[in-house]
C-alpha cells in the first residue's frame, strides 16, 4: 500500500512540474537563502484554489506568489483574465521547511501587460499548524493591505506537510524514494589553464539534472589564485526519484559571451551518496587530463504517505 501511496505523490508532483513548460520530472530546483548550513526539516506542497477579490471599478488579472517570510525565494501562480474570482485549483507549489515557526505570505498581485505587477493584499499562514496535524484542507484567509482592518477579499488554499524521515538505524535505500538532496560542492584541482587571462577567470560550477537540463543552482566564483580552487558552496533541492537522479557540473566561466567549460563530471545520485562511505570524496573531470572535482551528498528521506 505504501508503494502505491509513493507512487501516487511521485504522479503528482511530476504533472505538477510539467506546468512550468519545462521538462522537469524528478526533482524541483527549490534553492535557499536560509542561514548558512541550516538544514530543511520537510517540505510544504501549497495548492491554492481560488481567491474571492473584493469589487472594485476595474477586474485585475490577478495572480498569487509565495514565499516564506524573510527568505528570498519566491514561486507564483498563473495570472487569470480579468476577473473577481480566479480558480487556480491545478496550481501547486513546494517549499523546503527550515522551522515550523515559518509565515508562509502569499501576495495577491494584479498583472500589467507593461509594467510592475500591482498588490491587491496580503495573506498569511502560520507553518506552526503541523505541529500536531500534516495537512490542512480549505483553508481560507483574509486578503489585507497595509491597513489590517481593511479587507480587500478571500483566499483559498490548502497546504501539505511531508517531514524529513529520522534514518537513525536504517539504510537510505530502505525508507522514501523521494527526499531532500543537500549538495555540497567544495573545490576542484588541477585544471588546465588554456592562456594567462584563463587564470584569473572566475570559474564557478554549474549544476544540472541531466545535460538537457537548465541548471538548478550556480555557485559563486572560486578564488582562482588557488589550486585547488574553492567554493565551499552548498544547495538543497527536492527530489522525487533518487535512483534516476543524474547530477551534472560544469566548472565554466561567464566573462566572456562564449562560455568556456574547464572540465565537466556526470555522476549517479546514488553513486554520490555512497561514495563518501569508501572515501572516494574525488571525482575525475572530463575535459581535463588530470582534474578533480571534491563533491559530496547528503540525503533526507521524505514521509510522503
């Protein structure tokens, strides 16, 4: 039965990603901007469903995007015709969890053809609810503005919690299939410098799920007065299928407008997980004759039955 419950959240989440118009399948490029080293307890699925605006002269072409307070990183609905009560109820969302302190704030935005989008309101919801519960059905929250008293309509959502499972005594290969990934790419030795102008480029390393893919996260430049060189740079990221996830870095440059790629390695997400138990921390780059990348990888299983 678990199998299928598995089955049934890897389903969804992938025609979830399919919305996007990229071909995404096995993982959700979800970055942070959370305190360094600080490590997601779960993950949150939003599905919001509809929206009642108040009336007003004119009807927004409105439209929702969410994010956790005081993080960054935001992701937003489609923007419907105009109208006063949009139905968005096949748009869903995931968010990495560091606390169950988190607000999660959603902005009711009107979009402009030509300009900024304008704010209809402001509602929240307190992560603090799965203390006790994993799911909350119809929720539905009052659209503010600045002035809290005065309400400018309704939301509805509902919201999902998976928590990381404990491995504590268990393989990884015995408990979810899905899980959160926790990259760390550390530095990279001996490459090749082609010219005296390549070695004070700065190199920054690449990530993708596949060499199609679009990269997920991008480091920021290595000290290249170094050998090796160094990032000491980590991401975290959903993945729904671990055993067909391929990660792909590419060490490249973007100074110039034709981007050099000074070495290149495709690795196994499994392999990457299990190397760190027979030391093999190194990994040979392609492009190079004797480079190596210093990459490991951490894996948090997700209850998603």
């Amino acid at each position: 039965m678990s199998s299928i419950i598995a089955e049934s959240f890897q389903a969804l989440f992938s025609s979830c990603f399919g919305q996007s118009g990229q071909n995404i399948h096995v993982y959700e490029p979800i970055g942070s901007n959370a305190p360094t080293r600080q490590s997601a307890i779960g993950v949150v699925r939003v599905v919001i469903q509809s929206a009642n605006i108040k009336e007003r002269f004119w009807k927004p072409r409105p439209f929702v995007r969410i994010r956790v307070r005081g993080r960054k990183e935001t992701q937003a609905t489609k923007w419907e015709q105009k109208t006063l009560s949009p139905n968005w109820l096949s748009e869903s969302t995931h968010i990495l969890v560091y606390s169950l302190s988190d607000i999660l704030e959603f902005e009711v935005l009107n979009h402009h053809r030509l300009g900024r989008p304008g704010l209809i309101g402001f509602a929240t919801f307190s992560l603090n609810a799965f203390e006790m519960v994993t799911s909350r059905v119809g929720v539905e929250e009052t659209i503010r503005k600045q002035d809290v008293y005065e309400v400018h309509g309704s939301l509805l959502f509902d919201v999902f919690y998976h928590p990381v499972i404990s491995l504590n005594e268990k393989s990884l290969w015995d408990v979810s299939n899905t899980g959160i990934v926790t990259l760390q790419v550390q530095r990279a030795k001996n490459l090749e410098w082609r010219t005296s102008l390549d070695r004070t480029s700065k190199i920054v390393a690449s990530i993708s799920l596949g060499w199609a893919q679009s990269p997920i996260y991008q480091t920021d430049p290595g000290d290249h007065h170094l050998d090796p060189l160094i990032w000491d740079s980590h991401y975290e990221f959903l993945c729904v299928d671990r055993a067909s996830t391929v990660i792909v870095v590419q060490l490249i440059t973007l100074e110039s407008k034709n981007v050099q790629i000074y070495g290149h390695v495709s690795i196994p997400l499994d392999d990457l997980l299990t190397a760190q138990d027979s030391g093999n921390e190194w990994w040979p780059l392609s492009g190079c004759s004797d480079g190596h990348l210093l990459m490991t990888a951490n894996w948090k299983p997700l209850d998603v039955q």
